[in-house]
C-alpha cells in the first residue's frame, strides 16, 4: 500500500471516530447531570442560604432546561471552552493541560516496565511449557489481575517507605526540597535532564518509582498473559515448524518468523492497558498524592463539579481516538497485509 493509500485509511479511521465522540459527548453530560448533589450548594458553603444557592445556580447556568444547558456546552466546546471548575476555580482546559503530563509520565513510565519484563516473560514462557517459569508467568499474571492496586501501592510505601526507608514520602511529583524543573515536556525527569539538572531529575524518579511500580505490577498481567497465548498459538503453526526443518537457527525462528507473527495481539493489548491505566490509576494517584487528571477526576466527581468530569471523559475519549489511530499505524508498519482486509 502506497502513501496515499495509507492518508486515506487513517482518514477513514478519523472519520469513524466522530460520531463515537458525539455520543460520549451527549451520554457524558446527561449522566454527569444526574450525579447526586448540588454543586452550587458547595461552591456556596455550609452556611449558605437557599437564596444565596439559587442565586449561584442561577449564575451557573443551572437554573436553565438540560436542552439549554447542552447547547450551551457544546458551543463552548466548539470555541475551546471546556468550563470552569468548580472545585479548584481554575478552567478546567487548564487543570487537564497542567496535570496530564503528570499522569502520562506515571502511565508510561509503568507500561514500559511491565512491557519489559512481561514480553521476555511471556516468550520465555510459551517456549517452555510447564516448566519454572511457565509457573513463574502464571502466578504473576494471576496476582496482578487478584491484588487491587491501592493494596498494592499502600504495601510498597509500608515496606520501602515506612519499614525500610528507601523511598521518599509519598507526596507527589518531587521532594519538597526540590524546585520543579523548567517546563518543556512536562515531564519531570526528561525536563530536569534537559535542563542539565541531576539532582533534580533523581528527585523525580525516587518519587515515580514506587508508584510506577505499582501501576507496572497491574498492567504486566494482561500483557504478559497475552504474549504467552499468541506465542503459543504461532509456535504451532505449519510455517514455523517448515522454518525450523529448513535448518535456521532457533534465534532466527523465534524472532523473525514466530514473535513478528505474535506482536500484533500484543501490540493491541498494549494499547488497551495504556488506555485503561490513564483512566483508571485514580487509586494509584490517591494513594501517593500524585497530581494527574485521575485525582483531579474524582474529585470532581464527589462534589458533583459537571465541567471538570465532562472536560476529563472528552479528554479520555480523545486519547483514546489517537490510541487507536496509533495502533492501525503501527500494523501497516508492521505487516502491510492489515490494510488490505481493513
């Protein structure tokens, strides 16, 4: 398939995914609107008057029809505006922009550990069936699915922070000794190298670690499991089998003609985990008071802030859009074939 050829597809794909956006749209703000609480009573306070809460919802917008109120939102969504937050009085445009990178570094940093040991892992595992560390790979893959990350998380701070003292506090992004680095990336560690600042750059990677970790011990289970399954699968197929009577080397086989084969299964299970742990390391943010959209989310979320929870599933939505698109790239990359059945 041509250039062209390629433009097109990934055009299509981006046309596929607007009236999914659509939906999350209208699906987010109905179901955000019918969140228990009020969320003029608490921007108002506990001593607030009825009169005073009718004159903030007024002020709100939360006074008008939900017809009303969605056409309103949708023409600030058309001009950028995805509304002020009323839990932090920031708009919410800006908390999503200042703490995604937060979250991204948490995210990635764990998805390239777990890949790192769950793609050896998984290999190594389908190729020598029932033995230790087959075993190995089934029991990691059943307590990372078994054990809730915030348990996870508390346990590593009780051993590495409280018992043994190797970690820092659990109390964000940096070491309140240190001063947060120039912003490029929003990267804390990649910014402090940037920068040429060593000590701050193991600063942040001391505090990402044990969260990092944890998120890694979570995500490794699908991965791993999915790379022993495909693995298996392929190893048994005839053009294995006829590579391996031709006389190639068993290095040769397993790489070029067996995992090339495998890697598409687990390229798509990479871009699930990466797309559920964004969303869903809410706990791991709670449990290490780590500045990322998920702690800003939930929080939103118990006090009924309707701006902020809307501006973080779009936000979701869209990543998960370009998650998807990165994906379809990476399969023509990696065998042309895809396009011709897509």
């Amino acid at each position: 398939m041509g250039a062209q050829g390629k433009l097109v597809l990934i055009l299509r794909r981006l046309s596929q995914a607007v009236p999914a956006l659509i939906g999350i749209i209208i699906v987010t703000f109905l179901l955000t609107h019918a969140l228990p609480g009020d969320p003029a009573a608490y921007f108002a306070g506990p001593a607030a008057t009825p009169d005073t809460i009718a004159e903030i919802r007024h002020n709100l917008g939360l006074d008008r029809s939900l017809p009303v109120q969605f056409m309103v939102y949708v023409e600030n969504l058309a001009r950028g505006d995805f509304g002020q937050s009323i839990s932090t009085g920031q708009s919410v445009g800006h908390e999503l922009v200042t703490r995604l990178p937060a979250s991204l570094e948490l995210t990635l940093l764990a998805l390239f550990i777990s890949t790192a040991i769950a793609v050896p892992l998984g290999i190594l595992a389908a190729t020598r069936p029932d033995s230790w560390i087959d075993h190995l790979c089934r029991f990691i893959v059943t307590a990372g699915v078994s054990l809730p990350t915030f348990f996870t998380g508390l346990a590593l701070v009780y051993v590495f922070y409280y018992l043994l003292g190797w970690a820092p506090a659990p109390l964000g992004r940096l070491d309140v000794l240190y001063s947060p680095p120039a912003t490029i990336t929003g990267f804390y560690t990649i910014d402090a190298l940037l920068a040429g600042d060593l000590d701050t750059f193991w600063s942040a990677l001391a505090q990402l670690a044990l969260p990092a970790a944890t998120l890694a011990l979570f995500t490794l289970a699908p991965i791993a499991r999915m790379t022993r399954g495909s693995m298996l699968q392929v190893l048994g197929g005839e053009f294995v089998r006829t590579a391996r009577a031709a006389g190639l080397r068993g290095r040769t086989v397993l790489f070029t003609y067996a995992f090339r084969n495998a890697v598409l299964p687990v390229i798509t299970t990479l871009g699930m985990v990466f797309s559920f742990a964004l969303g869903a390391n809410v706990l791991v943010e709670k449990v290490f008071s780590w500045p990322g959209i998920g702690s800003f989310a939930i929080s939103a979320l118990v006090v009924s802030d309707y701006a902020a929870v809307q501006g973080f599933v779009l936000l979701m939505a869209v990543l998960f859009v370009l998650l998807n698109l990165a994906i379809d790239v990476l399969y023509l990359l990696i065998d042309p074939r895809v396009a011709l059945n897509s």
